[in-house]
C-alpha cells in the first residue's frame, strides 16, 4: 500500500530558531499533500494545501510567512516552522494524494519549542 | 505494513438505517482511537474518540465501540442521514520509543442514499 513518511519523528528547539519537515510519498506521486497540526486528542487543523510546482494554498488564519511550504516535486514537499515560539509546538502531520479521493498520511511529527 | 486497516473502501446504507464502519489494528501498543469525517476538498475533522480503557464511547448519532482484544473498533451512526455521506478514518495513537506516532486508516467512504 502507498506509504508516507515524515522527517523528523520529532525535534526539539530553541524560540527563534527555524525547524524543516519533510513529507515524503515513498512508492506513489503525490499531486497534492496537505500539513495538519493536531493539538492533543483534538482535530487536524488543514493549514495548508500543496500541488507540486505550485504556491501552497493556505487556511485562513494560518500566517504563510512563518509557515513556508514547499512542494518541490510529486515525493516530496517540506513545512518551514520559521522563528519557532513555544506556542508553535505542537503535533504536525501531513497526507499525500495521489489525485483520487484518498489520503495517505504520514505518522506526524512532534515539534517542542523550548 | 498496515497498523491500522480498514477493509472496507466503501460503504452504502439508506437513510435513517445504521451505518456500521469498522477498523481493526494489529499494534497493541495504541491507546487512543479516533474517528475523522473528511469532505471533499476539506480537511478531515474530528468526530469521536475511545480510550482504550473503554469500550464504548457515545457522543448522539455516533458510537464507538472497541474490542481490545480483537483489536477492533467500529464506529456506528443511527441513524444515517444523507449529510453523512463522506470519507470515514480511523486512527490510532500510541508513544513509541518516546515518538508519539498516529497512525491512520485509508478510509472507508459512506454514502447514505435518501
């Protein structure tokens, strides 16, 4: 089955530095991914839309300036948590499609600014 | 491999009957299940969850029933209403290795016909 990987599992920062994750579709083109953050037990929160070679499309409320996205090719897109604060911590999670309806996800990961 | 499988890509049922969507896993070590309702063109969103200490978990339409020892879950809406109509994910959640890992289904898609 298709697979999605995230880079790293989780990492943890100091305020003000810049954190990449990676979003990897292992074994498909991925046209379009999407980046979630979950708080604890609660909802994803879409932040962002991405198609490969494409500007993210992002939610309302979600500051694209300090979450930069990047879709550069149909494997692999990255999330920029730019000048990291504490209230960026959280759990992020990204899902791939293929350009059907489903949505491989990625197993998260979990960021802690210090 | 497959953590969190559900069998059922698909799912019909007529209005104001039960709608049943199951979803079994293999890692004991998940102690948190959820359930996500996806549109198209949205995010998926929170529906209902289950400790795993519990076995049934009801929140109005939805229940949530969990058999540990099966490692099975279903989530049952009564009764199903044309507006349920949408893509169904499971998820579990576990601390492995002190990375927190959420896992999720491919989805099982309802159609509740009028």
């Amino acid at each position: 089955g298709a697979v999605v990987s995230q880079h790293p599992s989780r990492v943890i920062c100091k305020s003000g530095t810049s954190v990449k994750i990676e979003c990897r579709s292992l074994d498909f083109q991925a046209t379009t991914m999407f980046w979630y953050r979950q708080f604890p037990k609660k909802s994803l929160m879409l932040m962002a839309t991405s198609n490969e070679g494409s500007k993210a499309t992002y939610e309302q409320g979600v500051e694209k300036d300090k979450f930069l996205i990047n879709h550069a090719s149909l494997t692999l897109s990255t999330l920029t948590v730019t000048s990291a604060h504490p209230e960026d911590s959280s759990f992020y999670i990204c899902s791939a499609s293929g350009g059907g309806e489903t949505q491989y996800f990625g197993p998260g990961t979990r960021l802690l600014v210090l | 491999d497959q953590q969190v499988k559900q069998n059922s890509p698909s799912l019909s049922v007529q209005e104001g009957r039960i709608s049943i969507l199951n979803c079994d896993y293999t890692n004991s070590m998940f102690d948190y299940f959820l359930w996500y309702k996806k549109y198209p063109a949205e995010g998926p969103t929170f529906l209902i969850s289950i400790s795993s200490i519990k076995d049934k978990n009801e929140d109005g339409r939805f229940t949530v029933f969990l058999n540990k020892s099966a490692k099975h879950l279903s989530l049952h809406i009564v009764p199903s209403q044309p507006g349920d109509s949408a893509v169904y994910f499971c998820a579990a959640s576990a601390i492995q290795g002190g990375s927190e890992k959420l896992v999720f289904g491919k989805g099982t898609k309802l159609t509740v016909n009028p």
